[in-house]
C-alpha cells in the first residue's frame, strides 16, 4: 500500500483491486464510517445482494464464503468489509490492509481540523480586543465558523439589562422571512424564535430539537427547519446571558457529535470573548466618564483658582486704596492714586468721579479724565447718564452709540460707559463713572462689581472714622474664627493620629502600632536599656464560623468581648493589640522566665472557658496561643519574635485548639523542617515517583461487591521514606501547594481507573473517591479541567465522588455553593467527609447538595461496644435515608462492627478488615473477590 497519505476512498479502492488480484470471482463491497454514517467507498457487487451493515456490530453471514468484518481501531470502529466467494481469512488480511491506512487519515483529517479549529479560538480571543460592538464581533466570528462546519443559518440573541427582552445583533438565515434589526427589542410573546432562543437562555442548558420538535415550536415557518440547535451564551459570572442558535434545513449537511462538542466549544470561546467585551466597554465607560469628571473638576479649579486670583487682586487694590484713604493727600491726589490702581484691574483709562451737592442742586466734578474731552464744568442735573444714576441709586452699563435721542452727543459717542453710585454709608455723594472708546472694549457686569467696590472705598475714605472702626472690629473677628478654626484643625490632627494607629471596632493599638513597639522594645532590649519581654499571638477559634452563622455585629461584639477578656489577664505595663480579624497581640514587657508566661497564657485560656452573650444567645469559642520570650542569641529582629509566636500558635491550632504552646528550639527546628519539606513537597510534584495514590476498596454491606475505591495520596520520599499525609498535608495547605497536589492526585487517579476499565477490574457503575480541599473550591476553573480530564479518559461523570470536609465548607461557604453547583450540573457527585466531626454539619446538608454521607470511624470505633455510638450512626442513617443519600462508613477493622452495620442498613462500608489502601499494584484483586464469595457462601 506504501507509505503515502490517501484518503479512505482510495484506500478502498486499492484493495479491492487487491481482492480482484487474489480471488477474480470475489463479490466485496467495503464500506466507511464517519461523524455523518455509513458510506459505500468500493464494491465489486453490482446487484446490490451484498448485506448493508446495520449498526456498529458486525455478524458472519449464513454461507461459509460469505461475511462481515469490522475495521477497527482500539474500540472505535472506522467501517466494516463485507464479501461473498472469499476465505474469512484472506478477507481479515484485507481488513489488516484498511485499519492502519484510514486510521492515519482520520488521525491526519483530526489534527488539520484541530488546527483550523485552535487558530479559529485565538482568531475568537484577538476579535474580543479589536472589535468596537457586538455587532462586528459576531460578524467576523461567523466568517471564522465557516470553516469548522456548515454555519449559513445561524444567530445570536442577547438579554437586555432588565432580563425580560431579547434582541439579536447578528442574524443569518436565507430560508427565514424573520429578519430583526440588532437594536429592536422583542418581548417573550412577539415570535417563536424568541421564545426558544428565553428558553435557552432561562434554562441555561443545550436546546436539541428534532425535525418533529421543530415543526411543533415553529408552526408558522413556511420551511421550518429540520434541525434546531440552541447554546446558552455564559457571561463571566457563569449566568447565560443570551443564546447561540444554529439551524439546518432539508438538503443541508447532518448535524454530527463532533459537530455538536465543537459548536458547544466554540459558543463557550464566544461567551468568554463577549464578555471581555463587555467589561473592556464597561472600563472604558468608566474611564470616559471618570476623565470627564476630572475635566469638569479641573475647568471648576482653574476657575476657582483665576476668580481667586482675581479677587486678591482686588483685594490688593482696595488694600491700596484703603492705604491711600489713611494718609493726608488732598482729594483730587486721593482720587488720582484711585485710579491708578482702577487701571490694574480694568480699562479705565477714562476716569471721572461726580459729587452732587443736594443744597445747591449742582453736580461737579473733583476728578476728571477723558481722552476725547475737556474737564467737565459743574453743572445742574439734567437727563445724561450720571443723572440716571443719581436718581436711581443703581449701577448703569450703557452703549452710547447704539442708542438714540437726548443720550447720544453726551459722552462724544462712548463704546461703553458703566456708572455707579457713590455712598458714604446710607448717603448717595455722586456717581463714579469710566467710559471706552475703542471698538470691543466692552465694560462687564465683573467691571461693574470693581467699580462698585471702588466706590465703596471711596465713600468710605469720607468716613474713614467710621470705617477703621468697622474694620478693627471685622478683624477681631476674624482672629476669632482663625483661633477656632486652629483649634477644630489640633482636634482634627489628634483624632486621625489617633485612628490610624488603632482599631476602629475595639480601640486597641493597631498592627503598625504594635509593630512599632514591638521594634523599639526590641531596640532598647538588644542595646541593654531595657527588659526582656515576651509576645504573645491569639487567635480565637471558629471565629469565622460565629461571624457567617449570627452576622458581622455578633462577629463584632466577639471580638470586643474578647479583647476586653485578653485585658483582664494583663499587667497594668503590657501593651495589647488588634492584628486584624480574629488576631490579636500581646507585649509583656518584664518577663524574664518562661514560667510567668506560662501563667498569664494559662489564664487567658481559663477566660474563654466562659460563655459569650450575644443578642441573648450562649456563643462558645476558645483561643489558641503562641507564647515565644525574646532571646538575643536566637532572634534577630523584632519581625522574628512576632513569626515565632504566630508558629507557635499554630502548633496549638494543629494539637486541637484551645491552648497554648511556648516556641521553643524544637519548634524551631520543626519550623526549619517545614521549610525545607515545603521545598521538597514542590519538586515532588513535578517528580511523577514520589507522590503516589493508593487505593482502599468500598465494599456493599450486603452482598460484599466491590463498589469503588478511594484514592489517597502517600509520599514516598528519597530520603525520608515513606511519609504520612498527616506530616505534609497541612503544609501544603500552608504553602498554597494543595491546588497542585489535589489535581495531581484526581488526574492519576482518572488515568489509573482508564486502566482498570480497559482491563475489565472495575465495572461502569462503581465509583472512585477523591478528596478536594477548600482552595480549590474557590477557583472557577476546576469546574472546566475537570471536563476536560473526563473527557480525556473517556470516563463517566457520575464515577467520580469528590470528597470535601466540613472545614473546607467554612473556610469558603458562598464560592463553594456556586462551585458544588456547577460540577453537579457537569454530572459529578459529591461526598460529605468525616460527617458529624465539624460544626454545623446539618446546615450544610441544607445548603449544600450532597450525594454520599461518609460516617466518621471515631462513631464505627464503638459501633458495636457502646449504645452512644450506635444511636449516632442510626441516626445518620436515618437522615441520609430522609435525604436519599448513600452512606459509607469508613474505619470497619473487625466483623462484630460489619455486622451491627449491616444490621442498621448502611449502604457500603471501607476499612482494614477488607483491605489496607495500597499502591494500583499491590491491589488484592483475588481478596476482594473472595469477599464476594464469603458473603455468598453466608
């Protein structure tokens, strides 16, 4: 056949000449099987009496020359041979010739298809950055499905922000007359493929209708179409926000699996990239509307800041003239320095002051200047523009030569002329007036504050008595309210030096305040000024748990309460702080023997033995303490004391809580240890022979049927040996390093139960356990590399039980319901594990879904000793009943335990009296298979 790459056509063609060659009368016919069924590639049998295959199966025909053989590869079966007039032999010998060949096409046409369709994703990914509406978008990633599979008929709907309307930003289908503009919205009741496209949506699962499914949801469709494929569009919080909707109408190309995975692929590429539109569009909004914020915020600044500018220098000016007011200068020399400085602030190049002398009823004029005009002679009142002003009292702004009759001639045809009274507190003395002749030089109402504020000065230099004394007083006050104002601004300054070096909720010294004593303590001790002194570090226990049960202010009343019972067993020199949450420290600052610490930490212990009032309810919790005395020879700085309590507190949260525990050299040595396991712990997991899964059987209680295993992680170290999870889990839980681990261990323990699959050890409907810890129930990924795992190793969803304990349940309740959520939807279970052992373990069978209960064995321990144990485990069991959950008791290690569970009715039991867990191949297979039997024979 060669080494070339041919299609399967060929292929078959080449050996049915191959056939012709080696039996001339053979009757063959050679068929292919792909995503779209059966095709006939070959065949010598032109009266059709050849059989056409049915199904995947292949069967012997009833001659003895004549039948069917299938090619395959693994379980996965390319097509089928079927001849007549051949040995069954010769015919295998062709099939032989078939299998590698179109196996190496098909893995060839999968990995140019794979290529086309990873180039389409980024093309997708780039589209989400480039494009400027969704419009765009979803047109230029309909020109990239194009080439993945047949997509003339499809379309987009979207949700708008109230939930209640759809409108469809790209829509393409030549056989329908619905052809709905992007921006029009349609109500659920307008029209049918709004109503499928809701469903979808509101349901948020795939939508498959069939060609009789689609004649009923679209009956008024002159062509409705033969198949309806509808995607739910998921925005980044995981809610769909609007649909993807493909059709295929008669004559079009079947809609295969593979084109249904790579369409839900490609929807969920789209929803992604959609999304980081949204939120790129979202941003940039914030930004345009933040920048124009700032813009306005800057124009009201300068604006400010030019109108200040401008008011101190009028407030220069008047300063001036109040100076000039102040000396011995005759009038028209006061008058002449007034303008002067008018000139600073406005175009008062012509400047003149009338005074009107009520008993003469004569205006004159002390001061004068006009570029077109002579000095004005005194003169009786007539109609001009000083007079307007004169018997009005108000400001005038005129323009001259613009207006007609008696005005005009009056001021030689004045651009602009702004007049203004004169008074001398309630007295009207005259008028003050400027005037502009040059084109454009207009007077404003700003020039008309300036000039009324001019006048002012200068009625005031009149009564200049009157004034100063005016004026001291205003400047009394004024100190007056600058002392006040320097005394709020002390009080300020105090307050927020106070705020922000102590807690908010219980007015303690906060943790840079303690920091910073901690230091100079430490200072003065090193450098022999000062005492040796001891830190203590406390952290309540199931604070947080107090906190999600009863709300913030009863988590809040804790911690006052607690910090007011920390103070009580305190000196009246120890100095106590809030580090944040649930944590607080102490610096007892005179300790030179362990043995007073050990005093005081005995007594803040006893103090929470005591019951905590809360809105009227008993609240119990107890501290954990870490005590470390400071030692010159061993610390090197202040921040170390503070690491070696807080490692000594946890050593008492890892020993049960409650308590305390004196750093020491063996928990610094231990302290080493950790680190330097942590660094080993890292290079083990990307070591494949460290880390390896053993495996415990689950047998049924009543039969002694193998019913899954859990998969449990051991360490075999190089140098250590073989080490317990109890030494190196809580440092991976520590460092972080638990996401890797628990991924590590759920994708061996896939690949491994692939294995036992394939050889016939496990059957599809047992289970494998896993153990999943609480950090990753806080990544929104999990849910899609576990897709991607199962469907890697083609295994059920429903086989894998993810086991979470109850801690991993506190430490994140809201992002682990919406995680357990979304891996039940993907078809996994879920197993509560060491049930009964945390501390609101019923409340979490109410919020959470669960599938499986495992029993503690600290209750299996005496299950067959002790009424008390008994009556625990009937009373899970009769819950789990209640619920419809299965029940596992771990810990079985003796027949008396395995009968009285039986008795009771639990479901599946595991322990050391059916198997130790061991390695994948050091499974007792011919054990477990006995059990069986055992259980037969009884």
């Amino acid at each position: 056949m060669g080494d070339a790459l041919v299609t399967p056509a060929q292929t078959a063609d080449q050996v049915l000449s191959l056939a012709r060659w080696l039996s001339p009368d053979v009757c063959l016919a050679i068929w292919h099987q792909d995503d779209h069924g059966w095709q006939c590639l070959a065949t010598s049998d032109d009266s059709g009496s050849l059989p056409v295959p049915q199904g995947t199966d292949a069967a012997l025909m009833p001659h003895a020359d004549q039948g069917m053989l299938p090619v395959m590869h693994g379980r996965q079966q390319l097509g089928c041979l079927v001849w007549r007039g051949m040995p069954q032999a010769q015919a295998a010998s062709l099939v032989s010739l078939l299998a590698p060949a179109w196996l190496a096409w098909h893995q060839a046409e999968s990995e140019a298809r794979s290529r086309v369709v990873k180039e389409a994703l980024l093309e997708i990914s780039r589209l989400s950055s480039e494009c400027t509406g969704v419009e765009q978008f979803f047109s230029q990633v309909y020109r990239l499905l194009d080439p993945l599979f047949a997509v003339g008929n499809l379309h987009v709907a979207l949700l708008d922000e109230s939930g209640t309307a759809l409108r469809f930003p790209f829509y393409r289908n030549r056989h329908s007359a619905f052809a709905p503009a992007p921006e029009r919205l349609f109500q659920l009741d307008e029209v049918r493929q709004v109503e499928l496209a809701m469903r979808v949506v509101r349901t948020q699962t795939t939508l498959y209708l069939d060609q009789a499914a689609v004649y009923e949801a679209l009956p008024d469709e002159t062509e409705p179409p033969v198949l309806w494929v509808g995607e739910p569009l998921f925005g980044a919080d995981g809610v769909a926000r609007g649909a993807v909707v493909l059709q295929r109408y008669q004559g079009e190309p079947v809609f295969s699996v593979a084109e249904q995975r790579l369409f839900q692929y490609t929807v969920r590429a789209m929803g992604s990239a959609l999304a980081r539109m949204q939120y790129r569009a979202q941003l940039e909004q914030e930004v345009w509307l933040r920048t124009r914020e700032l813009e306005g915020a800057n124009a009201r600044l300068m604006a400010e800041v030019e109108e200040r500018r401008q008011a101190q220098q009028v407030q220069q000016v008047l300063f001036e003239i109040a100076g000039l007011a102040n000396t011995s200068l005759s009038l028209a020399a006061f008058l002449a320095g007034v303008h002067r400085q008018l000139v600073e602030l406005m175009p008062a190049h012509n400047f003149q002051v009338a005074l009107y002398d009520p008993l003469s009823d004569t205006i004159r004029f002390p001061y004068s200047v006009d570029e077109h005009e002579a000095d004005p002679a005194p003169h009786k009142p007539g109609r001009g523009l000083i007079e307007q002003v004169l018997h009005s009292g108000l400001p005038v702004l005129a323009r001259p030569r613009q207006q007609s009759g008696a005005l005009q001639g009056q001021v030689a045809e004045a651009e602009s002329w702004l007049g203004v009274p004169l008074y001398s507190g309630h007295d009207l003395l005259g008028v003050l007036s400027v005037r502009s002749y040059q084109q454009g030089v207009l007077f404003s109402f700003r020039d008309q504050q300036v000039l009324a504020c001019v006048a002012n000065s200068i009625g005031s230099a009149l009564t200049r008595v009157r004034v100063l004394e005016e004026l001291q007083r205003a400047y009394a006050e004024l100190e007056e309210r600058v002392r006040e104002r320097t005394s709020a601004l002390d009080a300020v300054n105090a307050q927020l030096q106070f705020d922000s070096m102590h807690d908010s909720l219980t007015k303690l010294p906060n943790r840079s305040f303690f920091a910073k004593t901690l230091r100079r303590t430490w200072e003065a001790y090193v450098n022999g000024v000062g005492e040796r002194f001891a830190v203590f570090f406390i952290d309540l226990d199931r604070f947080k748990l107090v906190n999600d049960t009863l709300g913030h202010l009863a988590g809040d009343h804790l911690l006052a309460e607690a910090g007011s019972r920390i103070r009580n067993c305190m000196r009246q020199n120890d100095f106590m702080a809030r580090l944040g949450g649930d944590e607080f420290a102490v610096l007892l600052v005179g300790m030179s023997q362990i043995e007073g610490c050990e005093m005081i930490a005995r007594r803040m212990v006893a103090e929470f033995e005591r019951p905590i009032i809360i809105a009227g309810r008993e609240v119990f919790t107890t501290a954990s303490l870490g005590v470390v005395l400071a030692d010159r020879e061993h610390h090197h700085s202040a921040d170390d004391l503070l690491r070696d309590a807080d490692h000594a507190m946890y050593r008492t949260k890892q020993q049960g809580r409650h308590g305390f525990t004196v750093f020491n050299h063996e928990l610094r040595a231990d302290q080493a240890d950790q680190l330097a396991m942590e660094a080993e712990l890292r290079r083990a997991l990307d070591d494949e022979d460290q880390l390896v899964p053993y495996y415990q059987p689950f047998i049924e209680a009543d039969t002694g049927r193998l019913a899954g295993f859990e998969a449990l992680v051991r360490w075999r170290h190089p140098m250590r040996g073989l080490i317990s999870p109890s030494s190196f889990l809580p440092i991976a839980e520590e460092s972080g390093l638990i996401m890797r681990l628990d991924r590590y261990m759920i994708q061996a323990a896939c690949a491994q139960w692939r294995q036992w699959l394939d050889a016939g050890r496990v059957g599809p409907g047992m289970a494998l356990h896993v153990n999943l810890s609480s950090a990753n129930l806080q990544d929104a990924q999990l849910v899609g590399w576990i897709a991607d795992l199962i469907r890697q190793h083609d295994l059920q969803p429903g086989m894998l039980h993810l086991e979470i304990t109850e801690t991993a349940l506190i430490d994140v309740p809201d992002t682990a319901a919406t995680v357990m959520r979304q891996l039940h939807q993907m078809g996994l279970r879920l197993a509560l594990d060491d049930f009964g052992t945390g501390y609101s373990a019923l409340s979490y069978l109410h919020r959470y879904r669960f599938d499986v209960l495992k029993i503690d064995q600290s209750f299996v321990f005496d299950v067959d000793r002790t009424e008390e144990s008994a009556a625990i485990v009937r009373a899970i069991l009769a819950l789990a009943e209640a619920l419809a959950l299965e029940v596992v008791a771990e810990g079985v290690e003796t027949a008396s335990q395995l009968q009285r569970l039986r008795a009771m009715g639990c479901n599946k039991v595991q322990g050391y009296l059916f198997s130790h867990p061991a390695p994948a191949g050091d499974v007792d297979w011919l054990r477990l298979a006995a059990i069986e039997q055992e259980y037969a024979i009884v």
